[in-house]
C-alpha cells in the first residue's frame, strides 16, 4: 500500500562514495539524482508587480496588484537537484519512461543529471533514495580514532548516560551555575531549548522514552496543543501519547481494529489530514478514548518510529562519550561543530562567555550564525564548569582543524582564529611538518598567512617567541 521510502545518514565526508555505490549497484542508467524545481514565491512575486509599476509608471489598484501577484507566484524560476535524493529506475525500464533528464540549473559543469520533474511528482512511481550527509556518523567516527572505543560496543543501557537526558548530576555541575537542569548540551536531537523543555517536563527515564520524545519533537502539532496538554491534564503518560506514526497503528489493531484500515487511519494522520466521520465512528465503537482521536484530529505531520529510533541511537552513543570521555567529547563537537567558535570570547574565560550569551538570549531576532554560537558557548561554560580549560592556538604546537587534547585542556586550531580559514590553517601545518618556522618572515613566505592575519595571530599571542626576522647581531 505504500511505496518504500528509504532514507539513510553518512558522514558528509563519505557522502559521494555511498552516491557512487548506489550507482554501481543498480547501474549508472538507472541511477538518478532527485530534481527539484525552484518557484518564484510570494513576497517576490509582489516584488516584482511594485518594480512593473515603477518602471512603467502605471498606478496599479490593490485588486490587480494582487491578482498578478497570485499569476506570478509558482513560476518556475530555476532547476536543482535534492541533497541526498536519488531516484532508482526499474532494470528493465527507461528513465524516459517516467521522465525527461536534465543539468540541474542547466550547469553542465556538475557532470550530474536529474530528473526533470520534481522528484515530488513522481515520488509515487519510482523508489527514492535518501542517501543524506550527516554530522553523526563523522562526530562517531572521530570519538572512535580518539579514544580507541567503538560506538557500536557501548552498552545501551548505562545509567549515567541515561540520567543526563533528566539531570546535570552525572556531569558534576551546578544547573544554576550552568543555566539548565538537564545535561544535553551538545548532544544531537536533544540539545535545543525546545527540547531541552519537554525533557524537563517528561523527564523520562529509558531509551524508549527517548524515542518517544524524539518523535513528539520532529512531528508538527503532535507535542504543543496536543500530546503536551494531555500529559499535563492527566488523560494520557508520555508513554500513551501518540508520538510517531506507528503508535497509531500499532494501538488501533491492538484494539481489534482490521490492520489495513489502521494503517489507511495512520497514513492519514500522519499527512495532516486526520480521520473521516465514518473512521471517527469506528474508533469510538472500539472504545478508543476522545483525547486520542482529538489528537489524530490536531497533527499536521508524524515521525516513522525507525526514524526516531535511529536518531537516538546516535544521540545516546555520544552521550556515552560526554559522560565517561569528557575531553573527548569536546574536542570532537568543536571540531565538528564549531563553525562559530569565537577564541577570543571564550579564552576571555567563564565571565566572558556569560556576558556574550546573556547578550544572545536577549536578542528577539536571532540567525543561524547566532544561533549556533549560542550553543557552542552554553557546551564550552559547560566545559569550563567541568574543571577543564582551552589552551590558546599555539604556532608551534596547533593542528590546522583539530581540537588537540592536552591533559585537562583543548588546544585550539588554527582554522578558529578569525579571518584565517581551512586554507590557510593547513598550510601552516604543512610547513611546519617540513621543518620549524624560525621567524615571522620565515612563516609569511612559507604559508598562505598574510600581513593581517600575522597582526593578529601577534595579538592572540599565538607566535610564543618567534622572532620578527631571520637577522642576529654577530656582537
């Protein structure tokens, strides 16, 4: 009844090689990435209609600005393919029997074709691939090179872990000091204010609680006006809320219901498009309470449960890290992570970092870049509370896009310093691996660093004692 939709997570930097395996096992001809078509949206389309009337000169009423507005809106404008989005072709079918091929953007410099239609259209015909790029699987694999353990050999049912979905307690700080009563910082799915919230008050205890919290946050209508307001009236558990698309079926059938109409309901539900009369009807004959189908009726969108459980697997093995590896947990989400480390807030110290993030939680506008530099200062606080320290990059002893761990501390690479980049960090290294830099001269002509960026690696007392030139005096 439903056409399989498969979705799997690698690591960003093995991302190509699944596409080129995926490839090689159904074969080039019947590989194709996902194509997705870009249309011109509202406010534009308005735009557009003001800038006709200046140009012209042409006083427009309100009634035909908007009807042209509503003609412009969903024009195609430009062509582009999914991030991970592949669509399979049958072995003894053509792509051109579902759809005609293009360069994504007409760019044939990308060397990838996609399908001309938008992967949505045909998403009912063909089987699609989500082969997605993904932080977890690299954050996994750079915590198993560091400290020699292997994720998949964790226990999954160790306490501490489990008590830093509900507590600060395992990690040994003071939730007033730290600013939150539960230990997530950091931590994949689990780490944002939102969530954070609704661990607060579920407080749940094992990893199928995790799973249900981590489907109530990815749904759309299923945690706020719902599953929330009936945990808190006292009708349901957050173990009998609807928190993924299977607790529907899975309960319905449980209550004698014929397994297709179940999961024709659950696919409904979880579509936004809630139950019909009739289906309403059949529910309460198999006395299944009002609170659950008003809550059908309220969700817009529903996580699979495989999808959730996956997610917190990740999300568990990592906290497994933070809680008995600290120093490696650290170093591998600001590695990863730490697009928006700012080295000199946070070797300012602790009362630095709070003045910058009382400043960023004031903001009533925030971007993705404050955003994420407020959660990157709330894990290095963290950090610090836990009685270790960052070290200052350091020319003789930094890697390029590491976090070196060193006794209690984090050295801080070089790619952190402001206006140097991945570039110019490696070439530092690279240099320095053929031999020592002796002089600020000596390390301008060697790398990519130029006069600005020297100023300033002076300034963060970054160069020790290197000398400014090769010269010395012979008396």
């Amino acid at each position: 009844d439903k056409i399989p939709d498969i979705d799997l997570n690698f690591s960003g930097e093995y991302q190509d090689k699944a596409h080129r395996y995926i490839e090689e096992l159904f074969g080039r001809d019947h590989v194709f990435r996902a194509g997705t078509i870009s249309t011109i949206a509202e406010r534009s389309a308005m735009g557009f209609v003001k800038s006709y009337e200046e140009k012209t000169r042409v006083k427009l009423r309100k009634a035909e600005k908007e009807r042209l507005m509503i003609k412009i809106t969903g024009v195609k404008r430009t062509t582009g393919q999914h991030p991970g989005g592949l669509m399979i072709i049958p072995k003894d079918k053509s792509v051109y029997d579902f759809t005609p091929i293009q360069y994504p953007a007409n760019d044939r410099s990308t060397g990838v074709f996609t399908t001309h239609f938008a992967y949505e259209t045909i998403h009912d015909d063909l089987v699609k691939i989500d082969a997605l790029g993904h932080d977890d699987p690299t954050f996994m694999k750079f915590l198993k090179d560091l400290t020699g353990v292997d994720p998949m050999s964790i226990p999954m049912d160790d306490p501490e872990t489990l008590a830093i979905f509900s507590s600060v307690e395992p990690l040994g700080v003071n939730p007033d000091e730290l600013g939150t009563d539960v230990g997530t910082y950091g931590i994949p799915e689990f780490g944002t204010e939102f969530v954070r919230g609704m661990l607060r008050e579920t407080r749940p205890k094992t990893f199928s609680e995790l799973v249900r919290i981590s489907g109530l946050s990815h749904g759309t209508d299923v945690w706020l006006n719902n599953a929330r307001d009936w945990i808190r009236k006292g009708y349901a558990t957050l173990a009998e809320v609807i928190s993924c698309r299977d607790d529907i079926m899975n309960y319905l059938i449980h209550k004698g219901m014929e397994p297709s109409l179940a999961f024709r309901i659950m696919e409904n539900v979880r579509k936004g498009r809630g139950i019909s009369e009739e289906e309403e009807k059949m529910m309460k004959k198999l006395k299944v309470p009002n609170w659950f189908i008003e809550s059908c009726k309220r969700i817009k969108y529903l996580f699979p449960k495989a999808h959730a459980v996956a997610y917190v697997s990740m999300a568990y093995r990592i906290a497994y890290f933070k809680v008995h590896y600290p120093l490696s947990f650290y170093s591998a989400y600001f590695t990863i992570k730490g697009d928006q480390f700012d080295p000199e807030t946070i070797l300012a110290g602790e009362r630095a970092i709070r003045e910058r993030l009382s400043e960023l939680k004031s903001m009533t506008k925030k971007d993705v870049q404050d955003k994420n530099e407020e959660a990157i200062l709330e894990v290095a606080l963290e950090m610090l509370l836990r009685g270790f320290s960052f070290l200052r990059p350091d020319i003789f002893k930094s890697e390029a896009k590491i976090f070196l761990v060193e006794g209690n501390s984090l050295r801080i690479p070089f790619n952190k310093l402001p206006g140097l980049g991945d570039s110019v960090a490696e070439s530092i290294v690279r240099a320095r691996e053929e031999k020592p830099f002796t002089s600020m001269e000596d390390l301008l002509k060697r790398t990519k660093v130029n006069r600005t960026q020297l100023e300033m690696m002076k300034r963060m007392g970054v160069l020790g004692n290197l000398p400014d030139t090769e010269q010395f005096s012979l008396f």
